[in-house]
C-alpha cells in the first residue's frame, strides 16, 4: 500500500503548529542517531571483548597442554594427565570459531582417548607434535580474530561519523518541505482572492494552482487552521455574489420556457391522435420534441429481454446520432451499465440530471456526451401498469430548461406517448397470449418438450407408419436417479435447471428423428420410430445414458443426472400406443430396482415380479397386526477394552412361508408405500419395552439404537413418539440412540437441526449412520448434536488392503474425534480390519468379527456371559521387520542374514498375506523384492507409505528397472535400494539403522 501523502496534513496544521513540525523533524533524527550510535558502540565493545577471551583462552589452554606433556615421558604419561588435556582439547573445540584449531583439537583428543583405550599399536604417533600444531593454530586464529576486530572498529567509526550528518541533512529537507507548504497556502489564497475579485468563480481550473481549488472543496466547517478560515470567508463572498447574477437570467428564461413547452405539448396530442401506427408515433414525438421543444435530441428506446437485458433505441431525432448509437445502455441490476435511461427503466422512475459533471448516474457517459456539447438529460420511463417496457431520454444543451413546470410537462407528454404505444398493441398481445396458450396446452413450459399429451398423438401416427413399413418403434421411458434429494438438497431451482440440461441433452443424444416428451416430473419419453430391433434400441439407451452422465454445466458440476432407463418395443411385446409406454414404464422400475443408473428392456416376468410384489405391499400392511416383525440386536464393542458397549436394534419379518426375511427386501416397499412410519414407530416402542425388560431381569443393559429412515425423522410427531416410548416403558433417554442417514438431515438443515435439539432435550443419542455416502456439509456438520458417527462398511471392508479407503477412514475419525464425537465403524468382519481401526483410534465396532444380529434372548445371553472382544497386546513390542518376496528360498535366506539381530521376522510370499501381517502387527521395516507377479515392489511400499507411514521401506532387485525405483525413492516410498545377490552385513547394517530410525521417531 502507497505512504499516505503529507500535504492534506500540513494543510490542516496552523502556522504555529507547521513552525513546531519544521523543529521536531531537525531535532528527532538526531535524537534516534544518538541512540543508535551508542548502541553500536556498546555491540562492538562488547564483541571485541568476548572474542578476544575466547582466543586467549584457546591459547591458553593449548600452552598449558603442551607445557604439561613436555614436562614427562610420553609413553609414560599418567592417564590423569593424558584425561587433563583431553578436557583441553575438547574445550578448545567447543569455544574456537576457528576450523582448522577445532580439528587440530579433536586429532589431539582422539589419539589421547585412543591411548587410554589401550587400541593404539606401537606405531603409534606422538603427542606433542599434534600439540604443537594445535598451538600454531590457536595463535594464528587469535591474529585473524585482532585482524577482523580492527576492521569491525574502523566501520564502527565511519558509521558515527556519517550518521549524525544524514540525519541533519534528512531534517533540513523535511524543514524545508514544511516551509515550502506555508508558502504555497499563502500563495493559494492570494491568487483566490484576486480571481474573487475578477469574477472568476470557478478558481481551481486549468488557469489556477491545483492545491487551491482542493483545499476551497475540501476545508472543515470547523478547521482551526486559519487558512481554512481564509477559504470558507472568499468560497462565501464568491457563492452569494454569483447567486444574485444567476437569479435575474433564470426569471427572464422562464417565461420563454413556458411559451415553448405548451406549443411542444399541442403539437404532441395532434400526433398522438393521427399517428398511424407505433413508429410514425414515435419519430413523431422525438421530431417535435427536438424542433418545437428546442432539445439537442430526443430517442425512445424499448428494454429488451436479451441476455444482457439491453436497451434498443427505436426512434430518433436531432443531432448527433452518432452518439446515441454508441451507447451501450442496459436496465438490468448491474448499475454501471445502467446509465441514467436503463436505471429509469430499472427502478419505474423518472431521473433528471441537469449537469452531467456532477451527476454519478451518468458519469459513464461524460466523455461521450462532452465532445457533443451535451450539459443535462432526462430519462421517463415507459410504463404499462406498473412496468416499464422503455424509455423517453431527451438531451439539452442548456440544463437550466429543467424547470418544475417543464418536468411536469414531460412528464404527462411520456404518460400520453406510453398510453399510445400500448394501445397500439394490444391487439398483437391477444394474439400472443392464444399462441402461447395453445403452446402451454401441448408443450412442458420449463423443458419446452412435448408433454404426454402431444406425445401420444404423435406415437399413434408412428405406430401406423411402422404397421406399413414393417418396422419397430421403441420408446425409452427415462427416470432420473434421486432427483428428489437433489431437490430437497439443493433447492428447487438447482433442480428445474438440471431437467432443462436433461432435456437438452436427451433431444441431442435422441437424433432429429425422435420424438422427447416430458412425461412427468423427472420423467422423459423417447419415442424412436424405424428401428430395426433390440440393438439399435440399446445404442440409443448407451447415448442417452452416457449423456446424462456428464456433469451439469452450472453451478453445481459435480453434480451428474445419472437416469434409469425402460426399454419397450412396438409390435415385439406392446401390441398398441398405450401398451408400449406401460412397458416401458415397467423396464424402468425394473432397472430401477436394480440400483438405477442402466437400462432394461421390458420382459414377460417383470409383470410377475410387480405382482409379487403388490402382494408384498398387502402382507407387509398386516404384519405388524399379525405379530410377525421382531427386533434382533447387534452388539457394538469398544476397540479400547473390548467389552459391549452398544447394540444396534435390526428388524427382521418372520414370514409364515417365506421365513425371515431381511430388511432389504421390504423396507424399500414400506418407504415406497409409506409403511415405514407405522413401522418406524412400533420398532421405537418395542425397543423401550425389550430395554425395560432386561433391566427388570437385573442386566446391565447399554444404549441400543434404532434406524430412523429419511421419512420417518420428517414426520412431524417423531419427537412425541419417542417422548411416549420412553415415558410407557421407564427408560431413561440416554438408554436409547436414534441413527439417522446424511441424506435425512441435509434435506431441510434448519428443521433437521430444531429436531435433534429436541430429542437431545429427552436425554437421547444421536449416530450419524452410513457418514461419507451422502451429501452432507462440513459447515452443517458442526452444528449437528450428534453422539455417535458411523463409519459405512463400503469403507471398512478393504480398509486393510486400500490406501483411498484408510484415508477415508483416518480422515473420519480425526474429523469427528476434533468434534468431540465418538466413532464407530461398521461391517469390521476381520481382525485386519479391527486391529487397523485400532490402531487408528476408532472407539468402537460392529460386524461378523464379534457377532451377527441376534434375538433378543440371545443378546441378553452375551451381556449375561460378559462376552468381550479379543484385542491383541498392545504393550511394548520386539522390532519387528516384514519381508515380502514371492520366492519362498529368497524370504528364507533373508531370515538367516536377520535372525542373529533378535528381530522379530514377519515373513509373506504375496502382496495380501503383507497387507494381512502389517495390520495385525505392528511393523518397522519393510523389506520387499521389486518383480512380483501381483504389484511391483514400488507399487506395494507406495500403499504400504500411505496406510504405514511410521514405517522404514527398503526394497529389492535383481533387474535393471531402475527408473521405477529411483522415481519411489524420489517421492519418499523407498529408505533404500539393494540388488540381488546383497551383501548380508551390509543389509543388516541398513536394517539395524532403519529400525532405529523408526523406533525413534517422535510421535
């Protein structure tokens, strides 16, 4: 950022005050040199001093040494004395800046510990001379040390010297800025005073100094500068001397201007009764206004629904044409291209600007309108009940003809021209409006396709025109995939803009032959008439799909309309129009129930499966009547001790024929047809009821949670339903956990959030199941109450084996761990996977690895039993080292080379049986070969880096493939590279280094 310039500040200082400033800017840089004279004077002493100790306490120390080892017989020297000198030398070593004495220092210091150590032969060299050296280096260092103290005291002196002469010379410049300050106001004012006097009262133009006219402008009403006191008096004189003059011109111009207003208004009613249509009106009314009214030029322009909402002029008269087609006016909400004419057209009022200069509304416009000597302008709207459809916009060389009587004049003159134009047409407008109704009766008003209606006029032509030309006609019914949680998400606008993009893209992916239609609200019809069969069908699905795929191009591109897509053909198995599009709606339910996102052509045994399941929907409505739904529990174990902590309550349908029958298979059915509520309800109940009965059977029972699906936590008594559970059954709130899905609380954040609150009020847990699936938001995140986040199984189950989904998880655990929320992970089926979670600070589990879902008598069973989860032993643990290699002889001659260090030796032939071992164990060093038939070695440290971090990765060869493992070694997944055959010791010596590496590395 530019230093704030000095002079407004002077302006504003008096006399005095600018007096005083010129003395403190010659008195304070002396001052601050003084001070940093003395402080660099106090620096060099004190360096002088502690460098001229250090080396004569190096000599010192050097002289001694040698002094007390002449003194006796060398080979005799007594270790006391031999101890003495080595403390010297090390001390010369420790306190010398000097290189060559601190290696002179430690020579001497490792050949007398080499001597006490007794590892020296008979060769070996004497003392004394290493002595002498260190001495001859010490006293040289000491010179050079004096040499640089001399050179540091002559730089201190130049610095004393020349500073207090800077700082003077940087005062005496300020002082004279400040001087030449009060001589420029002083002249200012002078020269304002003379041009008061010469009626000149327009000062600080191109003939004046720059500063006086800012200071006229820009001088307090209270400064107690008194040149600003000065300004205000002459800007006074000068203001009501020009007010009298101009008072006496504006009376006599008024009266004119009256005159010439009325005879423009009667020449403006005559044409607006004998104007044959809408232009001759216009060019009418622009030409009276520029010849009678006296008016530079006068245009009328029509706003435009374009993109850029434009303002079209339409008519024109007087000069300068060039000019007005040079503008480039808009009226919609961007102000600077607004201007005057579309802000009047914007905001439904009439603007006056009678002096473009001043004026900020039309200050885009100044350098155009100057050069064409335009001073003022005013812009009427246009308006037709309330709306402005344009402009009236008249220019004026002289903008004291803007009076009160001629604005009301114009005003009523716009009135009459609007009122003319509109009349005009309405005939045309009634015209429209049956076009447009017809359109609305046969076409989808957002997407502009054919709807069902106009579709089956045209597939009933088709269908005869195939008959005749023995030909087959498909029709592709098009649903899109979870388009209701892109609603309900993103709001009703994200989705109207997704089925205008789909249906572009389907009338492009279709072909000009086809016929689109939107069916219903995010359903499409393809109508494809002459196709030869199943496979050009199939093509045209493959497109369509593909299609849609694509992310929008808005501001939601991650976003993609994936689509189920059905499948009929005319006459293979619809024999008529509304056979065609039935089937075809029965292939996309199919493809839908298959996970959405494909397509499936209609087949005879979809009718068999709808049946079965409208049979599902019968019994399902009776179920709960009929006592045939119970609740099985899955219990939740912490992963720091082991012991059930949870349980997680399942629904299971005992069907009198079919079994038990998962929730997988009817809970779709119950959302669908709106059963999960009464189901959702009774599972809440039974669950209280199950908890007071084993409390009553003396267990200790922890909290159990129940599922709450999407529709049943929108329900508006959800709250009241738990309160009544929990109040029937005398169970604390805290006994109870309600687990709900990203997509249930992101569909209205506000109500989701009130009803979390409200549960919370009744002491009940909160989990967020399933986290990572859906659409949830971080910043949504914080604010929900929860107690509990879930970890989905999609991520648990190659949590061992995948470094995308370890991340995943360490990410999870630390996001909700910095939220003070405890995390439990789902689908644990391994040891594997719950020894990595483990590790990972998961808090707890739940899957196969401890139990399946049990009745509730056999749950009561396990918390009777105090069954805990087998955790390995996570105390101190061996150095462990992992070799991989797929050649067995290889693992086992690298275990003799390691064995003798005491290493605990993990050995595996294949990449997974690694991935096994580093979870359950935990590994410091990694020895892998490079060539293996599943992954290559650099391929297996890179995941082995991602997922193990803390570990070292050494890796093996026998092939030149270098570049690979140069480029591993390069990006961190390599400590080390040997080739095969390795040399044993040095194998074991990088081994040893890399588990110290490891073992010691903070944490």
């Amino acid at each position: 950022m530019a230093a704030a310039d000095p002079k407004p500040r002077l302006a504003r200082l008096s006399l005095r005050g600018r007096l005083n400033a010129a003395i403190a800017v010659v008195a304070i840089p002396m001052l601050v040199v003084a001070l940093l004279c003395v402080g660099l004077h106090w620096y060099v002493t004190a360096a002088w001093n502690k460098l001229l100790a250090q080396d004569q306490h190096t000599v010192e120390l050097a002289l001694r040494s040698r002094a007390a080892l002449g003194a006796v017989n060398e080979a005799a020297a007594p270790p006391a004395l031999l101890t003495e000198i080595r403390r010297n030398m090390r001390d010369i070593a420790v306190i010398s800046g000097d290189a060559s004495v601190r290696r002179a220092a430690q020579d001497a210091s490792l050949q007398i510990l080499a001597r006490e150590n007794g590892q020296t032969g008979a060769a070996a060299p004497p003392l004394a001379p290493l002595l002498g050296t260190l001495s001859a280096a010490a006293e040289d260092a000491a010179s050079r040390q004096y040499a640089r103290i001399a050179t540091l005291e002559k730089i201190a002196l130049a610095v004393l010297s020349l500073a207090p002469l800077l700082a003077a010379a940087a005062g005496v410049a300020l002082a004279r800025r400040i001087s030449r300050s009060v001589d420029g106001t002083l002249r200012d004012c002078i020269a304002f005073a003379g041009d008061i006097a010469a009626g000149n009262f327009r000062h600080g133009g191109a003939h004046a100094r720059p500063g006086a006219w800012a200071r006229q402008m820009e001088a307090p009403a209270d400064a107690p500068s008194e040149f600003d006191s000065l300004v205000r008096n002459m800007n006074r004189i000068a203001e009501e001397t020009r007010t009298a003059a101009e008072r006496e011109i504006e009376q006599i111009a008024r009266l004119e201007r009256v005159d010439r207003s009325w005879n423009l208004l009667s020449a403006c009613s005559q044409s607006l009764v004998k104007a044959g249509d809408e232009t001759a009106l216009l060019e009418a009314i622009c030409g009276h206004l520029a010849d009678l009214g006296g008016y530079r030029m006068a245009w009328v322009g029509y706003a435009r629904d374009d993109e850029e909402q434009t303002v079209e002029a339409v008519a024109h008269a007087g000069t300068d044409r060039d000019y007005l087609s040079g503008l480039r006016l808009s009226w919609g909400a961007d102000v600077k291209t607004q201007g005057g004419f579309g802000t009047a057209i914007h905001q439904r009022r009439t603007l006056v600007c009678k002096q473009l200069a001043d004026d900020l509304v039309f200050s885009a416009w100044r350098s155009i309108a100057f050069p064409h000597g335009v001073q003022g302008c005013i812009a009427l709207p246009l308006l037709e009940d309330g709306r402005a459809f344009g402009v009236l916009g008249i220019y004026t060389a002289d903008p004291r003809v803007f009076t009160e009587e001629e604005l009301k004049l114009l005003q009523n003159l716009s009135e009459d021209l609007a009122f003319g134009i509109v009349s005009r047409r309405q005939v045309a407008q009634r015209q429209h409006a049956e076009e447009q109704l017809a359109h609305h009766v046969n076409y989808d008003s957002l997407t502009g396709l054919a709807n069902l209606h106009t579709l089956q006029g045209h597939l009933a032509q088709q269908l005869d025109q195939a008959t005749r030309a023995r030909k087959k006609v498909a029709a592709l019914h098009v649903d899109l995939d979870r388009f209701r949680d892109v609603n309900d998400t993103l709001g009703r606008a994200a989705g109207d803009g997704m089925l205008v993009q789909v249906a572009q893209r389907l009338v492009q992916a279709a072909g000009p032959d086809a016929h689109v239609a939107r069916i219903g609200g995010d359903e499409f019809m393809v109508v494809l008439g002459s196709v030869s069969g199943t496979g050009q069908a199939a093509e045209a699905a493959t497109r369509v799909a593909a299609a849609l795929s694509e992310p929008l191009s808005d501001a939601t591109p991650t976003l993609k309309p994936l689509a189920s897509i059905g499948i009929s053909l005319y006459p293979d198995d619809s024999p008529d129009a509304a056979a065609l599009l039935r089937n075809a709606d029965f292939a996309m339910q199919d493809a839908k129930r298959q996970g959405g996102n494909a397509y499936r052509f209609y087949a005879a045994d979809q009718n068999a499966r709808l049946a079965a399941r409208f049979v599902m929907e019968s019994e399902l409505g009776g179920a709960l009547e009929r006592g045939e739904m119970v609740m099985h529990y899955q219990p939740q174990c912490s992963l720091l001790n082991g012991v059930i902590t949870g349980a997680e309550a399942l629904m299971r349908w005992n069907h009198p024929k079919r079994g038990t029958v998962a929730p997988m298979e009817f809970i779709r059915v119950a959302e669908e047809t709106g059963l999960v509520l009464p189901l959702g309800a009774w599972a809440i109940d039974n669950v209280c009821a199950q908890l007071r009965a084993w409390r009553d059977a003396g267990l200790t029972v922890p909290t159990v949670s129940v599922n709450l699906s999407a529709r049943q936590f929108q329900q508006e008594g959800l709250v009241e339903t738990v309160r009544r559970a929990l109040d029937d059954n005398g169970i604390p709130g805290k006994a109870l956990e309600l687990e709900i899905t990203e997509s249930a609380v992101m569909r209205n954040v506000d109500e989701a959030i009130a009803t979390l609150a409200k549960l919370k009020e009744l002491g009940v847990r909160i989990a967020l199941d399933d986290f990572g699936t859906g659409y949830s938001s971080l910043n949504y995140l914080k604010r929900f109450p929860i107690d509990h986040l879930k970890i989905d199984q999609s991520f648990v189950r190659d949590v061992a084996t995948s470094p995308d989904d370890a991340v995943i998880c360490n990410a999870i655990i630390g996001l909700a761990h910095n939220l003070h929320v405890a995390v439990i992970a789902e689908g644990v089926e391994t040891a594997e996977q719950m020894t990595f979670l483990r590790r990972r600070q998961c808090d707890a589990m739940q899957g196969f690895l401890f139990s399946r879902a049990v009745s509730a008598e056999a749950f009561a069973q396990l918390l009777s039993s105090q069954k805990t989860l087998p955790l390995p032993d996570e105390g101190k643990t061996q150095h462990t080292v992992l070799l991989l290699d797929d050649e067995p002889n290889i693992v086992r001659a690298l275990n003799r080379a390691l064995r003798p260090d005491g290493y605990k030796i993990l050995a595996a032939t294949s990449a997974a049986d690694a991935f096994k071992l580093l979870a359950l164990n935990t590994v410091h060093v990694v020895v892998s070969d490079q060539r293996m038939p599943e992954m290559t070695g650099t391929e297996f440290l890179s995941r082995v880096k991602l997922m193990y971090p803390d570990t070292t990765r050494i890796i093996l060869s026998g092939y030149a493939d270098l570049e690979s493992v140069i480029e591993a070694i390069n990006h961190g997944a390599v400590y080390r590279f040997f080739t095969k055959p390795w040399d044993d010791e040095q194998l074991r010596a990088c081994v040893a280094d890399a588990v110290r590496n490891a073992t010691t590395r903070p944490e």
